[in-house]
C-alpha cells in the first residue's frame, strides 16, 4: 500500500506596496513556529512506522538546520522501502502583483550507500507543472536551488504559484522513481523556504542605507506615507507614523526602547524588527491592521533576587527555543542548568513551577499568560522573545477554583507590543473581578501594587499583573482600542501623577516600604464603588502594610486604592480609618509620598493611642512600634478642604482651628496665656473647664470619657474676646 504523508503550509499575507524594483520578500517558512506560512496539517500517523521519521526536527544524524535551530527532516533507515511516497505541498500563493518572482530552500541529505530516493520538486505555474530534480553527490552533503520564474517564458506574467516536494521511493523512470531499491540509512532535510518578488509604482518612503522620498519622523498623521525598509537597519526613535511598513530583502529595524512607531495599516516583516526595552523605558509598536511574520521583542527583565511578572510581548514560540535563545541569560534553579527561573503560576498550591528547558520544550509560551521570570545578573537584563505581534481583541481565561489561598488570583498579562490602558481595562472587566479586588495587582519585586480606574497608568509591553475573579470560569477581555500610543515607564517603576489623589508612604528603618492611595472622583461614593476601591493584595494581609477602611457600608476590606467622591473633602472633611500591619520594635514613618489636592487641603494623622496629631503636609509621623501592629484602631486620617475639619468652621476672628477625632478635640491657633477653655454637652451642663498656663498654639482636650454627640467649646482670653464652637464627636 501506497505511503504518503502530506505538509500543507498555508500562505497567510497582506500584500504591502513597495519597491522601485528592489526585492522584498513575500513569504517564508523555517519551521521555527514563527514564519509566515503556518504550519496547517501535519499527519500524526504513520511518521514514526519502522523508526521512520517525516516531521520538524532539530538534527538527524549529521544533518542540521540551514536556518533557525529547526528543518523538515526525513529518516527512513529501511533498505527496501518499496511504495513509500512522502510530499511537503504549500498551497497556491498568489503573485500576480509581483514582479520577478523567485523560490528558493536548501536541501541536506546524507546515506550509507550514496543511492538516494528519487527527490524533486513540483512547481505549478498558473496550473502548468513542471519537475526540479534535486542532485545528490556523494554519501553526504547540502544545496541550495532558486527558482527564478523568469525561467519560464511561458508564463510572461503569472498570476498563481505553488511547491511540493516529493520523495519517491518507487522503481520507476525519473523522476517518478528509481531504478535501485538498496538504500541504506537515507537522511533528508529541508529548510529555509521562500518567496521573494518586487512591486514597481511605489511612491513611499524607501530606505536603502538612508532614506528615499522624506523620512517617516517628518510625518504627522495625516502626511503618513507607506514605508519599505531593503537594505540596511534604521533605528526607530520618537513618535513616528506611517500608513504600512515593509521590511524585506536585507533590510532590518529597530524601535528603540523610548519610542513609539505607529502603522495606521499593515505590517510585514520576515525576523528582521526588533522592539527594544530598558528597566524604565519600553519600545511600543502599534500596529492598527493586520501584522505579517515574525518579530522579536528584546524585554527587560528583573534579576535573580528580586524576580520579575512578565508575558510574551509577542506569541507562538515554544519554550524550548526560547530557553535555547536565552541560554546565557535565564536564572536557573539549583544546580540543574536545564530547570529555569521561569514559568507560569499554578492556583493549587498557589506556586510558580520552573520549567524544565527539556522536558517542558515543547510549551507554547501563550497570548497574555503570565509567568515568574529572572535574569541571572543585574548587567544583562534583557530576554529576547520571537514571534507574531497581536493586533485584535483577545478573550484570555480565567478562573476561581474551588479551593485554595490564590483560588481567586490568575496571572495574565498584556498581550500587545503597545502600553495597556489600565483603567479602561479595569473598568471593561471589573464585573467579572472579584468584590472589593477591582483592579490589577502589580509586583515590583519588593510589593505588591495595585491600579484601577483611579489610576492613570499605562501597563508596558511584555508586563505580567494579576486578577481575582469571583466566577468559576471567564474571560478577562483585551481590547485592541485599549492600546496606547505612547506610554513611558512600565506600570511597576513609574505612573503619570494623577489628579484629586493623595499617597500615603509607611517606611521602617530597615527600608521596608508600602503606600495607599484615597482618589477623588465625583463618579464614587464613600461606600464600594466595584473598579474604583480595590483590596491590597491577598499575600500583603501580613508582615507590613498600610491600608484604609470604606468610610460607609463593609468594613471588611483592606483598601490600596479608596476612591471617595470630593465632597468628602468640604465643609466637615473625612475621617478615613487607617490600618497598619508591622513588626514591634521597628521606627515607623507614615508621611505623604504624592499630594496633588488643592494647595488649602488639611491632611492629619491621628494617633488614637498616643492622643497626638499630626499635620502630614508639614512633616512626617515617626514612632517606634512598642507591640506589632496588626490593622485598624489606632490611626484615623482627617482630610478636609478650605482648612475645615469635621463639622467644626475656622474662627476667623482669633484664627482658631477646631479639630475632632474619636478620643479628644484639638485647638489650634494662638492661644494666649491664662485663656479659659469651657465644654458644654448638649443639655448645657459644664463638663471641663481648663485654664492655659503658658502660651500654646495648640491644645487638646481629653475626650476619653466623652459620650458620642455634640459639645459647645467656649474659648475665652484674659482681655475678654471669645469665641464658641460646636463639635461633634463620633
């Protein structure tokens, strides 16, 4: 019975003008998982009969790969493999647009006896057929054949082409057979196929070693031209536009890590554009149609100690060849050099496994998966990712298991080689995020960072982050509008400052360090606002961190980031309950890391348990924890607008401030020696009465004992002015 095995590779391509007659190339394949012809059907029986081997390899015996790390091999070490047939075919390619047309693959072969099956190829021209008989010399050796179709006078102006190649064990005439069925240990390669042609009637930008009709930079918007880059590198630097871009021949790009290229259509290229990054500045290329071949994202990557959450910027490469790639620079685990600093998270028991460059070589590093990453030293930080730019919506799945610690949490990341729009991400998804977790959970290397619709970060390319899903089974949605055009630092150093936010720091003098975030936002409420108040992290619940408490409704989240409407800061102002988790024994400082509310805002930290107040935009909190600090109770933070605190007004007669907190009421402003402090409760019965000693300007008064309700405080000095204030205790 007849064998015979068929490879159909399918031609995928948007065709972009170019050229004034130079050669760009069309289409490739190098079985490295990333050409432009896609692997579409490979037979998954019969290739391994008899130790027969038809398929990707990466060697046979002495053979090796032309191109890449991977070829399409034949072993058949039968004598007498009579009837056996094996045929690669790729589809019809249309070319009718192309000028000077050529087909080009390398061959290996090597044997025992130096008698080869009969071997060829079929070239089919606009349904015309015609045999290429490939030459053996010798029990080993390699060739190269070009195809130039300009070869073939008849068809002066083909429209269709297509290839096969054949291996013909039959007896038979050439080159339908042989006359000798004594092989011997016959090993075949094939590699590195292509297709290249040139388009005239281009009008573009063209680079050949240095730019032809304008440069790209030139361009705004509307003055955006298609490109082709055939001959030489050209570094993309700055904002730069064009309509379609085409890198072929010996042509090769870059765009450097601080830059941003935009493609208004399409992009083709054939692994010759590289996408630079730093540790604070990525590369972005934004492609708005379809994306052609394969590309390679150069990502930098935190170190060995401090680890990094990281995705593909770029899709379809197995871990295997990436791992190979990378070889010098991966962290290994152990003293095994194969088990990398590497792979994806796994929910039950909630660990980060670490592939196996061999045994896991065959994973597909997948489209907004994430995974734990590490260099092995802080000089070269950079991992190089290869494969195909992902241009469209992209649904990637999520889920709550049913049981566990990290039950809830899933590492993703952005799958694009542009900045993620944070906030419009959250907000599309937040209600398939789990209550009081609407957000991305960030880690630096240190902590864990959260971002939702609050704030105004854009995720850099290749950056991995985690969710919490309340659902069993979902999809967190990427949506192609939620591409950036420009970014800057990756979400995990840096952020645009915000509008309406303070930031409050919580640092020990052992160099630990945490912040929250309170936004406002007239969209919010001072309850639950699902996207806008999200929980620290599940990991951050011990050890050291500071959070705050809803003001109304649940009290049992541990915010990062509030979000409260502004009225919450005018007229009575805002007690805002702080948590804060730390060691015993440690100096602790609290202080503002970012303030950009209004210049007359009042910011103060209450400190229940030493009774002390302190104005945070004037200095920072420092104590020294006698007993470890295990959440709220302690600290209340007081934030009010227009120097107004709770309900109390400002005295502008003696410029006095009246301040309420849960234990007691300060007074500040200047108090003159032997000036009288009266406290009333409601039913007008006197309950404190307090004469200064000395000049102060500020005084507190011991609400220890005081009942929940309001207070007249009458202030009078010794030449007879007064003032009277009414407070209200909580």
């Amino acid at each position: 019975m007849k064998k015979i095995y068929y490879l159909l590779l399918v031609f995928l391509l948007t065709i972009t003008h170019s050229s004034f007659g130079q050669e760009i190339t069309v289409a490739t394949q190098s079985f490295e998982g990333v050409g432009n012809w896609d692997l579409n059907e490979i037979p998954d029986t019969g290739t391994t009969q008899n130790n027969v081997i038809w398929g990707k390899v990466s060697s046979l015996s002495t053979l090796v790969p032309s191109a890449g790390n991977q070829f399409w091999g034949l072993k058949n070490p039968l004598t007498n493999p009579n009837n056996s047939v094996y045929t690669l075919a790729y589809e019809s390619l249309a070319i009718d647009e192309y000028e000077d047309v050529k087909i080009s693959f390398d061959y290996m072969y090597e044997s025992t006896s130096s008698i080869f099956p009969s071997t060829y190829a079929t070239l089919n021209i606009d349904d015309t057929v015609y045999y290429i008989v490939l030459q053996f010399s010798g029990n080993t050796g390699s060739n190269s054949i070009t195809i130039d179709l300009n070869d073939y006078p008849a068809h002066p102006n083909p429209t269709n082409v297509s290839l096969s190649i054949v291996v013909n064990y039959n007896i038979g005439p050439p080159p339908f057979g042989n006359a000798s069925n004594l092989y011997t240990n016959v090993n075949l390669g094939f590699d590195n196929f292509k297709v290249k042609g040139s388009i005239t009637g281009f009008t573009g930008f063209i680079y050949d070693n240095g730019w032809m009709n304008g440069t790209p930079e030139d361009s705004n918007a509307s003055q955006a031209k298609d490109a082709i880059i055939v001959a030489g590198n050209y570094e993309f630097t700055g904002i730069t536009r064009v309509k379609s871009l085409t890198i072929s021949g010996t042509g090769s790009a870059t765009v450097a890590e601080n830059a941003t290229l935009y493609i208004a259509n399409d992009l083709l290229v054939d692994d010759n554009l590289i996408v630079n990054s730093t540790s604070n500045s990525y590369g972005s290329l934004y492609v708005n149609g379809s994306s052609t071949g394969s590309m390679t994202y150069n990502l930098w990557v935190k170190e060995y100690d401090t680890n990094d959450l990281v995705t593909a910027p770029v899709y379809g490469e197995d871990f295997g060849t990436f791992a190979s790639r990378n070889e010098t620079k991966l962290a290994t685990s152990g003293s095994n050099s194969r088990v990398k600093e590497f792979g994806p998270f796994i929910k039950n028991p909630g660990v980060y496994l670490k592939w196996d460059s061999l045994n896991e070589k065959d994973e597909i590093l997948e489209t907004a998966e994430g995974y734990r990453a590490a260099t092995k030293t802080t000089s070269d930080n950079i991992l190089s990712f290869k494969g195909l730019n992902h241009t469209t919506n992209y649904n990637k799945s999520v889920e709550h298991a049913p049981a566990g610690a990290a039950s809830q949490w899933n590492l993703i990341g952005n799958p694009y080689t542009t900045y993620l729009n944070i906030p419009e991400f959250v907000n599309y998804n937040k209600s398939k995020m789990e209550n009081g977790k609407g957000g991305v959970y960030a880690y630096n290397g240190t902590n864990w960072t959260v971002y939702n619709e609050s704030s105004t970060t854009h995720m850099a390319p290749g950056q991995g982050f985690y969710i919490a899903t309340q659902l069993t089974s979902t999809t967190m949605n990427f949506i192609r509008g939620m591409r950036e055009v420009q970014g800057g630092d990756d979400f995990i150093a840096g952020r645009t400052t915000a509008p309406s936010l303070l930031t409050l720091n919580l640092s020990t003098s052992a160099e630990e360090k945490h912040s929250t975030e309170i936004y406002f936002n007239d969209e919010t409420t001072l309850g639950l606002d699902q996207g806008f108040d999200s929980s620290i992290f599940g990991n951050n619940a011990s050890g050291f961190t500071m959070f705050t408490q809803l003001v109304e409704s649940n009290p049992s989240y541990k915010l990062a980031i509030q979000t409260m409407p502004n009225t919450a800061l005018d007229n009575e102002g805002t007690a805002i309950p702080l948590g804060i988790i730390a060691p015993k024994g440690q100096q602790i400082t609290i202080d503002i890391k970012e303030n950009t509310l209004n210049s007359t805002a009042t910011i103060i930290l209450e400190d229940t348990k030493t009774n002390t107040w302190t104005t945070l935009t004037d200095k920072a909190y420092v104590f020294t924890a006698e007993e470890s600090l295990n959440g709220l109770g302690r600290f209340i933070l007081h934030v009010s607008d227009a120097n107004r605190l709770s309900i109390v007004e400002k005295n502008t007669l003696e410029s006095l401030q009246f301040f309420t907190g849960n234990k007691s009421i300060k007074i500040k402003g200047n108090l003159e020696k032997n000036t009288k402090i009266i406290v009333y409760d409601i039913q007008g019965r006197q309950i404190n009465n307090s004469v200064l000693s000395n000049s102060v300007n500020e005084y507190t008064i011991n609400a220890n004992n005081y009942s929940s309700g309001i207070y007249i405080v009458k202030v009078e000095n010794q030449v007879g002015n007064r003032t009277t204030k009414r407070v209200i205790l909580k």
